[in-house]
C-alpha cells in the first residue's frame, strides 16, 4: 500500500509502515512545513492514502469536498509512537481492504469507516 505520513503522526510511525514493506511519504522527513492542502493534493495525485492526526483534514474532505485517495485520521488519547502503531496494526490486520477511499477514525477502542460517494 501507499501511504503519507503526515507530520504530526510522526517519522516513527513512517519508518514501521516501510518496515513492512509498504511505499511511504512521511511529511516531517521529505516535506516537512507542507499546508495541509498541498499535502491532500500530492495524496489524491499520487494514490496514497494519508494517515494524521489533524482533524483539519475532515474538514477539508467533508465541507470543501477535497478529493482523496483514503484517509486515516488518529484520535487517540495516547499519542506516543507505539500506541499509533499499535492502532495502525490492527487497523491494517482487520481493515486494510476499507482503506482506499474511505475516511477512516481510530481510536484506542473503535474505528468508524465513513464511505464518501464520489
């Protein structure tokens, strides 16, 4: 799979998903300071479905209807690193078939798939 990995979710959580061999962006490491615009934009452009912490990105899908390729947005009360891949592991063990095109929110105990009709 394809993934950017905005800042906030951290370098960590982007070094684990290459681990496993997935292609991966992560926004602190190569784009770092890029606006959430111009990163839904390299996303939709590219195919990748982003993972982030930033709820700005709920509003840029939902209320300015910004395309996208997926989006997983993190809510967690704990955000170290390893409690985000410990959520993305199991979203990706249970889900990864509902990710594509899908805007997605985790949290320690659910996930909510919202399928957007395009």
């Amino acid at each position: 799979m394809k993934f950017i990995v905005d800042e906030c979710t951290g370098p960590k959580v982007a070094r684990w998903l290459r681990s496993l061999n997935h292609e991966v962006l992560s926004v602190h490491d190569e784009a770092k300071g890029a606006d959430d615009e111009t990163i839904i934009d390299k996303a939709n452009r590219e195919n990748f479905i982003l993972i982030t912490n930033d709820k700005d990105f709920g509003e840029l899908i939902f209320k300015f209807n910004r395309e996208h390729k997926g989006v997983i947005l993190l809510r967690l009360k704990n955000e170290r690193p390893e409690n985000k891949i410990y959520v993305l592991s199991q979203l990706l063990e249970s889900y990864s078939e509902k990710l594509a095109n899908n805007f997605i929110v985790v949290t320690e105990k659910n996930v909510k798939i919202i399928e957007i009709e395009k």
